[in-house]
C-alpha cells in the first residue's frame, strides 16, 4: 500500500525509528507525527505519550483510519469524479 511506503520513508527520514528495535517507531519524538494520530482519545494520547513508541504496522493502522474516506460519483456518459 502506498500509504505505508510514504509512512516508512518518513520515519526513516526523520529518524525517529526505535535504535533498539527498528519495528518500532518512536511517535513522540516528531510533534508533526505524534498529531497524525490525534484522533485518539485523551486517555490513549496520554498512554501513548507515557509508552512513546508503537509498531510500525499499528503507526500505520492508525493514521490510515484517521484519514478522511474519498467517494467517486459518476453520471452516465460523464466521466467519473473523485472526491
């Protein structure tokens, strides 16, 4: 999936990667990361920020359900639109 490659390059980029064991991702080291899963609520923001690292494929969960869904309409003889 696209979206996990954009993910891994970022961590990668930017180093947050746990030195330790490289399939965890250390969140709260990048504010701009650590607001991607602000759609948690206070009490698992506040855990995570007391834990301060997930697995890359949970980082990556949670951020593709925090995105907002997309639909394509299409009326017959027009060509499809994505919003």
């Amino acid at each position: 999936m696209e979206i996990k490659s954009i993910i891994n390059e970022y961590v990668t980029a930017k180093q947050i990667l746990n030195p330790q064991n490289q399939a965890y991702v250390n969140v709260t080291e990048d504010p701009v990361f650590f607001d991607a899963l602000s759609d948690l609520r206070a009490s698992e923001r506040k855990q995570l920020q007391e834990v301060g690292f997930l697995r890359r494929n949970e980082v990556a969960d949670k951020i593709i359900n925090n995105m907002q869904p997309w639909y394509e309409t299409a009326g017959e003889g027009k060509d499809p639109v994505v919003k």
